[in-house]
C-alpha cells in the first residue's frame, strides 16, 4: 500500500493535463471578450445601416 501511495504522489502525467486546462481556459476568456466587444460594435453598425437604408 505504501509503494502505491508514493507512486501515485510522484506521478507528475496529471498536471501536464491541469496545465492544459487551465491554459485553454484563459484563451477561452480571451476570446469571449473579443467576441462580445466586437459584437456590440457591429450591432451599431448593422443599426446605422439599416436605418439608412430605410
């Protein structure tokens, strides 16, 4: 049971993967903030267009 414990401890597979994660999720952020600007400022667009265009 010991040997298996300290293995378990020093295996370092899963934080490679918790790194992974964490790094996918900061872009994730990143672009849902890009995402949400830059549609806000094609709204107002499409909105002057339209009524333009009325």
């Amino acid at each position: 049971m010991r040997r298996l414990l300290a293995g378990f401890w020093a295996d370092q597979s899963g934080a490679t993967a918790i790194e992974y994660a964490i790094i996918g999720c900061g872009i994730s952020i990143v672009i849902v903030a890009a995402v949400n600007g830059m549609g806000t400022k094609l709204s107002g667009t499409f909105s002057t267009v339209s009524t333009s265009l009325k």
